[in-house]
C-alpha cells in the first residue's frame, strides 16, 4: 500500500526550524508513489492569521519540500484546513456522544481547579474525577434547558494499557488511569486538537504519522478515539526534539528562530535541509554534504537517533559554506546583489522602476554605484564567483566586497611588500599605472594578461603585485589584482593608483 503522511503546522507563528524538521522527515519518509499532505491547524481562530499561513506555504516552497496535496493545490481529501471542516467534526462528536463513548461534562473551571489542587496535595495525577460521566437524561436535558455551558469528555476505561509501536522507539505504552477522561471538544461542533486530528488523518487516508516527541503524549489518546470510531490503525514515529547547545529546550538564543530568518541571514535552502536532516539522523557513515535528492534516496526511520539532536549554528555555518561553493555562480549573483542593493552600495541602471528585495533573486540587468560606476550583470557574477569561497553566508557579501563600492584608504604600511622602499613602491604603482592606462580591450583576460606580463620582469613578483592589490582594495586580503583591476574598470583602478600615491 502506497504511504499517506500530513504535516499539520498552526498558522499561529512564524514557521520556525523545528517544524521544517518535522516537515523535511515527512518529506523524505515518502517515496515516488507515496503521498505528502499539508493539512492547516487553524482550529485556534483567535491566534491563527492568513499572512502565517502563507509564511508556512512560502517557506516550504523555498525549502523545496513540495507537497502534493493541501491548500493552493487541493486534492481529493480536501479541505485541507480545519476551519473549513466542522461539518465533518460536529458529525463524529454527535456519533461518539450517541455511542456513550464521550460525554457532556458541566464542571466549572473553579470546581476542577480545586479538585486539581486536591489530588496535587495527595501526590496524584490531576485527572478528572468523572463526575459528569453518569449523569441521567433528564439532568442533561435540564443543565442544557438551563444554558449551562459544558465541554465534552471521551470515557476512558480504567485499568487499560494503551500499546503502539514507534518507529523509533519501539513499543510505547501508556496507563488510562493516568488520562481520566480527558476533555476533546469545547461544544458539540468546535473539537480540540487530539479529536480533529484523529478524525483528519482517518479521513485524509493517512497511513503514518511523524512528529515531534512533544506529540507522544497525545497518540494514546488519539488511539482511544480511533478506537472508538472504529478507524483503521495509524503507524507513528516521534522524532528526538532539537536542543540547544547545553541540552535545554531550544530557544531563539541558540537559533530556534523562523526559517525566513535565516533565508534573511544569507543561508542557502538546501545548506539549512542538509543541516535539518543531519539533526538526530544518520547517514550511516561521516558524510556531511548532502542534495535533497540524496537525502530522499538515503533518508531511512531506522537511522533516526532517539536522544535529543542539538543545534549547532556553526556547524549550519559549515554546512552552508561547502553548499555556496557548490552553488552556480550565475544563481549567486543573482542571489547576493539584493544585499549589495540593501546595503546601498547598488542600484538598479536599467529601469528605474525595477526594484530588488531581500532574499529575492535580482534580474539580470545593469547595476551602478551612487558615483555613477556602472557594473553589468555579468561582472557581478566574476565579481561573486570570485569572492564565493570566502563567504560563509550571502549576507556577508557586501562586507568582502565593499572595497568595490565605496572609497578606499590605504598606508604606506599596507602598500610595502617585505622590506620595500617607499621609492620602490611609488615605482611599483606607477609602472602598474601605466600598464592598465595602456590596455586598449579591457576583457578579463587582457587585463591579466598585461599585468602578469609586467609582473614577471620582478625577480620577485610580490613587489609588483602586492602593491597594486593594496592600492586597488586597501585590504590586507582580498580577491587578486587581475580581477579587482578588471572589475573596477580603467578609470577607476587609475583614480586608486593615483590615490595610492599620495601616501607616499
């Protein structure tokens, strides 16, 4: 039988890294023939919001974690939210009360409250006493006559042992009495989360579900339930939570923030999903690198770990750093000039009107400074490809390369190549100087081409290089002179020459 698997997020926050998590397993779990359901929890309609939910869809997308049915995309299991399904709800609580298997209860919040209190002081589980279970007819009909608001309750049998095998933890069992009778809907047609999921996934077809570990405590009672309605069994795996480096909960202080966050930051889709599926899976060797494609070949339950996985931001960092120098060089660019824009170092030439934002990729057009200095696309592209195994997020683009964009300033100190004089360095730059103001096709080739040339008649080409690197970047390090000198142009590589020369 072909598998169903759903991921089922709130729309109540933006989509952080651990539900991506949860959502890649998913993904990966299915194969050609299977199926992958979005379905939205937006039950709690005072915290869910439309601009979450596209947050939810958008961050997949880019994630890559294509699914096959869900909202924008339908399906035959549809609607795949649950605010748009109450019929299906108010038609199984009415079928689970009828049954006797759930039942109103009319406690009040300050009656069970103290009766919480009670059992914590006699060092008991706080379960519900069942004092509702039993009510007549005609006392129902009376407190229902009378308005008294209720919740309903699933009757749950004492003595019983609640078993379901994981697929990562083996067999998992729970006691009833440690349940009581637990609440599953605020009236006859508003069902709580454990209610509307166990209905969903019978009626979405789902055949495995993976989540959190945070879930496990509900798959018992959503088992009571399927039970009760006669549904097929589900096969369940929890997955270890993400932790923080000293083993607590994960908290925004060690990265437990929004994917968009780190799309912001400058991190690659696929870098953070190689990342994601390295925490508590195992490639069963010390493989690091990894496509989506790979990991949906390799990826297996039985190499899920148990233990909690920790989060290491640097160890994404690495990861992202082996996936740019991967990267097409033209995808770069078109990826980090909407940081130069940002920063204000560029702006669009061509059409005024054309604008670039975060995290969008830049059309292919023509770029200038404030000063006027133009760069077309594909010097822009030398310009990333050059400076791509230097950075280890797109972020940091406008940081290596602002020597580009905006002045320079530079000292006799930096100018010195060993123990030059400054006679041979103003020697040096002006023999440079010369060399570049008399290169007619200024193409990338000539350009190094000349200066090699120039740099060969020096016994030691360090003397000759380095100082024109200097004058060009002001930086200790950088990209090398042929491609800086290219990528500045004649005038102005002439203009930080002659600049160059002032200090000394």
């Amino acid at each position: 039988m072909n598998k169903r698997v759903r991921f089922a997020p709130s729309p109540t926050g933006l989509f952080h890294v651990g539900s991506a998590r949860i959502a890649l397993a998913n993904y990966l779990f299915t194969k050609k023939e299977d199926s992958f359901v979005l379905r939205i929890e937006d039950t709690d309609q005072e915290r869910s919001e439309e601009k979450y939910e596209k947050n939810i869809i958008d961050s997949l997308k880019w994630l890559g974690l294509d699914y096959d049915e869900g909202p924008q995309k339908g399906g035959d299991y549809g609607p795949y939210r649950q605010s748009e399904r109450s019929d299906t709800y108010k038609r199984y609580i009415k079928k689970l009360l009828v049954e006797d298997h759930a039942y109103r209860c009319f406690c009040s919040q300050k009656k069970l409250e103290k009766e919480r209190e009670r059992q914590r002081k006699k060092g008991e589980a706080p379960t519900y006493s069942g004092v509702c279970r039993d009510l007549g007819e005609d006392e129902i009909k009376e407190k229902l006559e009378k308005g008294k608001s209720f919740v309903i309750r699933m009757k749950v049998k004492e003595g019983e042992v609640v078993k379901f095998k994981d697929l990562i933890r083996g067999e998992v069992s729970f006691e009833t009495e440690i349940m009581g009778d637990y609440v599953i809907a605020k009236d006859e047609k508003s069902p709580l989360y454990n209610l509307a999921c166990a209905i969903d996934d019978y009626e979405m077809n789902i055949s495995h579900v993976i989540r959190g570990e945070d879930h496990i405590s509900n798959t018992p009672k959503q088992i009571l339930i399927q039970k009760a309605l006669k549904f097929d069994p589900i096969t369940y795996a929890h997955l270890p939570l993400i932790l923080a480096p000293d083993k607590s909960k994960l908290s925004k202080r060690f990265g437990a923030v929004s994917v968009s966050e780190y799309k912001k930051e400058g991190f690659l889709p696929e870098a953070l999903v190689n990342f994601l599926a390295l925490l508590g899976w195992s490639p069963g060797d010390d493989r690091e690198f990894f496509t989506l494609t790979e990991l949906k070949k390799e990826f297996t339950m039985d190499r899920c770990k148990k233990a909690g996985a920790v989060f290491n931001k640097e160890k994404l960092e690495y990861i992202n750093t082996l996936h740019l120098k991967e990267a097409d060089p033209e995808r770069l660019t078109k990826l980090c000039i909407p940081y130069l824009v940002e920063e204000g170092y560029l702006k669009p030439a061509d059409d005024r009107k054309k604008k670039t934002s975060l995290g969008n990729e830049a059309p292919k057009a023509n770029y200038e400074t404030d000063d006027g200095r133009e760069f077309s696309f594909s010097v822009l592209n030398i310009l990333i490809k050059d400076h791509q195994d230097r950075i280890t997020t797109l972020s940091e683009i406008t940081e290596v390369t602002d020597y580009f964009f905006k002045p320079v300033n530079v000292d006799f100190k930096l100018l010195q190549w060993k123990d030059m004089s400054p006679e041979e360095v103003a020697d040096s730059i002006d023999k440079a100087k010369k060399v570049l103001s008399n290169i007619e096709n200024w193409t990338q080739d000539e350009v190094s081409e000349k200066l090699l040339e120039k740099a060969n008649e020096y016994d030691d080409r360090g003397k000759f290089l380095w100082p024109l690197r200097a004058a060009l970047t002001g930086k200790e390090a950088s990209a090398g002179p042929f491609e800086v000198a290219y990528i500045l142009g004649k005038k102005e590589s002439s203009s930080r020459l002659k600049e160059a020369k002032k200090v000394l």
